[in-house]
C-alpha cells in the first residue's frame, strides 16, 4: 500500500508538471489548461474500480475526438470509450503525445 502511495504522488510530480510546462511553452489559458487537467489529472484515488490510466486514457480520448479533432472528425465523441484495464501503456503515452502536439500546433481545448 506505501509503495502504490509512493508511485501515486510521483506520477502526481510529474503531470503537475508536465501541465505546467506544456501551459508555459504553448501559452494555454487558464481555462483550456483546467479543461487539458480534467482529462490528464494528477488527482489519483487508489479505492477507485478504474485506475488513473483508464479514466486519463479515456478523457484524452474524448478530447482527441471532440475539441482537437482532425477537420472533418469533429464528431466522433459519441462513439463508445472503452474503460477497459490496458495491456502496457503506449496507447496513453500516445494520446498523451498527440494531445500535446495538437495543442503545440495551435489547437484549442474548448
């Protein structure tokens, strides 16, 4: 239980973090970046059903489908999110690496 405790507050450093920079460097509002934390918190709860990579995974989905879609994707946020337990974690490594891209890039988290 400490040693999830331990993890927990160091993923927690690191997304404070990586929100912070990606706020300082791509010049996000107040707002988008409370909107961008929504979807990638650092707020953990261990007693959850679902993990924090499944409901971070799925957030970042539904952003990626709704507010940073692809011209001509905007509509896809109907489409079912899977909350399912993930086999590694590349698939939320590379939401995370395209919503990043897409915010670096002039996109709007509205």
């Amino acid at each position: 239980q400490q040693e999830i405790s331990l993890s927990s507050a160091n993923l927690a450093c690191i997304v404070r973090l990586l929100l912070y920079l990606s706020q300082l460097s791509m010049n996000i509002s107040k707002d988008e970046l409370e909107k961008l934390s929504s979807a990638l918190t650092p707020i953990f709860n261990v007693n959850q059903e679902q993990g924090w990579e499944e409901t971070t995974d799925a957030g970042l989905t539904f952003i990626l489908r709704t507010a940073l879609a692809k011209p001509g994707r905007e509509n896809q946020g109907a489409t079912p999110i899977s909350l399912d337990y993930p086999k590694d974690v590349t698939r939320l490594k590379k939401h995370i690496s395209s919503v990043v891209d897409r915010i670096s890039k002039g996109g709007k988290v509205d």
